[in-house]
C-alpha cells in the first residue's frame, strides 16, 4: 500500500500524487492480484498498445495493462480483430513492456492470443504464448470456454499464466450475430457459470466477462474464489473493471458502446483522465447502475 505521506513525484506526465509514485508501489504479481481480490479491494485493468500511453496508465496507478487484440481497430484500422496476427500482438506489447521498463513500472501485462493461434492444438497455443510472453506479457488471454478449458490447463501446467474471457467474445463476434449481450437466458447463463468454474479448475487466475447481466457476473464473482473477475459492460460486481483506452479517453473512430464513460470530460489531459478512471474504478463509482451494456 501506497504512503499516503511520501511526496509528491514529478514525471513527464507530470507531478503525481503519492499513491500513483512507481517507487512506492510493488510489482503486481499473481499472489497480490489474488490478494486484492480477498480483500474485495478492486482492479483496475485498461488496455495499452504502446510505451509511452502504457507508461502514462502505469503512473496513474493501472493495476493491469491489457494489450488487446483490440488494436486491430483502434491501432490498425480494422473493422474486427479477426485480422490480427500473433506478429502484431508480439510488436505491441514489445512496445507496452519497454514503455514500463523505462519508467520502472509496477502493472502486469496481459496480452491476447489473437484469432487462429491456439485453435489448432494446445502446442499451438503454447508457441503462440511463448511468443508473447517473451516478447514481455506476464499473462495471456484467450477467448471462449469448453473446448479451451484443456488449452488453459495446459498452459498453466508449463508456467503461463491465463486469463480467460468470456460472455461476448469478439474473435467469434461473426458466430455470435454481432456485438451483442450474452447470456441473458436461464440456459446460456447457466453454461456460461459452467464454463467460469471449469476454467478456473483449469488453473486460468482471471477472467474478463464482457458485456454479460450484472446479476451474473456478481454471482460468479462470488463464487470464483481463485479467479479475479474482470468485467466490461457487466455492471459493478466484478473484482475489477476493464476499458479499451481509446473508448475511455472519447478517441475512437466510432461510437462508443453505452456502459462507457469518456474519462477525458473534465480533465485537464490523458494524465488526469486515467487518474479518473483509476480512482472511479477503486470507490465502485464506475460503472455506476446506467452504465452497462443491456
Ligand atoms: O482486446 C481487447 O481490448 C479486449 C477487451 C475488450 C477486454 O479483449
């Protein structure tokens, strides 16, 4: 825990407040996100794509930098993240973990397994994780549940840590019929707690619910005991909250899904924005009940 006491320190983001300091704040590591999430004290994850944003949300206190396949959007001017190749996902967060190596930051990085590289075989997906964890990612996540619960054991039986994601899965958005919410009926919510359970006895340590009913995801936020939930567009139960950055700071090409806030109202730049968004995320002030995704 950060010394509320200890000064003030001065970046080129400018002057942070004590409990954003690099230097009063450990590495994030498995066993301390495991603790946040006894302790109920919630995670703020935002995606990054490159150094210089990476080291900006680190020093506003980002827990996790999510180094999203969403950058064939964002990044790559995509209209999915189908197109996006394991190559890309190696370069961007390359660049995420020199931008905290320059900084001496403190934030895990979780980078996806882009689409087509660990569906053939569980030794696909481990040369695609090796690739990224040697490119810097201390976790990788990857999409889906039930026939990627025997991919996630083997991964973590070999030392990698993995997030999963599940609800709406956007690698499968063309199956699914769109960007649309999952798991509204009795059936669908029941598989996909089926599917939750059976990852976490897999071993994967965390998992993004995205845009599913918050009764849902507060449920299996209680019930995932070695699992930290992390939801986007899935109300405020969860053990910690994730945004594309470009949809938090109003910037992206399109229109901004409905459980987003544009951090960027009101303040004075990209800085204080994250800082906002840090801050929202640890009071449970975001999201608050009009913000989610159905
Ligand atoms: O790629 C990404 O940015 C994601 C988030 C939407 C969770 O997977």
């Amino acid at each position: 825990m950060a010394d509320s006491s200890a000064p003030a320190s001065t970046t080129p983001y400018g002057t942070l407040p004590p409990a954003s300091n690099p230097a009063e704040r450990k590495p994030l590591s498995l066993p301390r996100l495991a603790g946040m999430q006894a302790r109920g004290e919630k995670i703020a994850m935002l995606t990054a794509y490159d150094a210089t944003f990476a080291a900006m949300a680190d020093a506003a206190g980002v827990e996790c930098l999510l180094v999203g396949d969403s950058l064939g959007m964002v990044c790559q001017g995509q209209s999915s993240t189908v197109g996006v190749s394991l190559d890309a996902m190696r370069y961007h967060t390359e660049c995420v973990a020199r931008g905290l190596q320059r900084v001496q930051g403190t934030a895990w990085i979780v980078a996806d397994l882009p689409f087509g590289s660990y569906h053939q075989s569980r030794e696909q997906a481990l040369a695609s994780a090796t690739v990224l964890m040697q490119a810097g990612a201390h976790m990788v996540k990857l999409e889906g549940g039930g026939w990627t619960t025997e991919t996630v054991r083997f991964l973590v039986e070999r030392g990698i840590p993995v997030c999963a994601h599940l609800g709406l899965t956007p690698q499968t958005v063309f199956a699914l019929g769109g960007y649309r919410v999952q798991a509204r009926e009795t059936e669908s919510a029941e598989r996909l707690r089926a599917d939750a359970l059976a990852l976490q006895a897999a071993g994967a340590a965390m998992v993004v619910l995205e845009m599913v009913p918050a009764s849902l995801a507060s449920r299996l936020t209680g019930e995932l005991e070695r699992c930290a939930t992390i939801g986007i567009g899935a109300g405020r139960g969860t053990a910690g909250q994730v945004l594309v950055m470009h949809d938090m700071l109003g910037i992206n090409l399109g229109r901004n899904p409905k459980f987003v806030r544009n951090f960027m109202e009101g303040a004075g730049g990209v800085a204080e924005a994250m800082r906002a968004y840090v801050a929202a995320v640890k009071d449970g002030s975001f999201p608050d009940d009009s913000l989610h995704a159905w």
